[in-house]
C-alpha cells in the first residue's frame, strides 16, 4: 500500500524493521492492522519525515512518553497526539492520570524502559502495565503513521486500531496545533 511516497507492507512479514517490543506485539497481530517502511534514520523526526515523504503532520501521530508523580509513587504513560497537535500534558493528561507532577520523560529513561529508539517510540510493544492515552482525533483517524520503535522504519495503523491497545483510552488530550 502506498502512502506519502512510501510503499507500506506488512508489519509481521519484516520484523527486522521493528524494535524487538514492538515484533514481539505484532507477532500474532492480523498482517492488515499494522504495515510498515523503511525509511532514512536520519528523517524520522516529524517535520523532516512529513517534508520529505509527501506525509502531513496531521497524518501521523506522535508518541510521547510522560513521568507521573504523586508522593513517594512515580510512573509512566504513553500519550498519542496527531503530528499537528500538542500534547496538553499540564492539564488534561495531569489530571486524567491523577499525578501531582507531570514532565515529559528523561530520553534516555524512556529509551531504556521501552526497549526503543528515540524519534521511533511507538505504543506498541511498550510495558503491559503503563497507560495508553490517545487523543479522540487519533482514535478517529483512518490511518495514522507511527513510530516502528526503531528510526528505521514508520508503521501505518488504523487510529481503531490504537485504540483497541491493551491498557488504551481515548480522550482529548491533544492541544490543537
């Protein structure tokens, strides 16, 4: 399937573009809910990727990793917001989650705990135990370009099918860019 200028096949024939998390989750996945491409590492931040690629922002959806704190208790969370979006992570992602402080995660933290690549953090394949909040807009999307957990490649997934996550719930969250 084409997309952008990318040609998009499925995930679970080409796992040697995928972070191992994330293989690992789409193992047993149907071959049509996730495709995947490879791309230049060096672009797969969103501006330069959507520029180069055809793709608009409001096209992908970024992963945000979030560090949530209450008393002596710290945890984390995964927040997708379409590329056109921002993330309102002092206000409706602070209070959802029901934190006392809410900061973007330390890179190299997120990195370690998620077994992924910064600029490829994907939710899938993160920790069965964090939660998965994705925006209404993402949820609502016919298809969406994620991360692969890896700077190499991108996967096309339905927003239906990020919602389906387990430990997902959708919600407005997003700031609209």
């Amino acid at each position: 399937m084409r997309f952008g200028t990318l040609e998009f096949s499925p995930a679970v024939d080409h796992p040697e573009l995928l972070a191992a998390p994330t293989a690992t989750a789409l193992a047993d996945a149907d071959p049509s809910d996730a495709l995947v491409a490879a791309i230049d590492p060096g672009l797969a931040d969103t501006a330069a990727f959507c520029a180069h690629y055809e793709i608009s922002p409001a096209d992908g959806a970024n992963c945000v990793i979030v560090q949530a704190r209450r008393g002596e208790r710290t945890w984390y969370a995964a927040c997708l917001v379409r590329g056109a979006d921002r993330l309102d992570v002092n206000g409706a992602v602070r209070r959802h989650l029901d934190a006392r402080k809410l900061s973007f995660a330390p890179m190299d933290q997120a990195v370690e705990l998620t077994g992924m690549q910064v600029g490829g953090i994907t939710p899938v394949g993160l920790p069965a135990d964090w939660p998965i909040l994705v925006d209404e807009s993402v949820a609502s999307h016919e298809r969406l370009i994620i991360g692969s957990g890896t700077r190499d490649a991108k996967l096309l997934v339905s927003g239906a099918f990020l919602a389906s996550s387990a430990n997902a719930e959708v919600l407005p969250i997003a700031l609209r860019g």
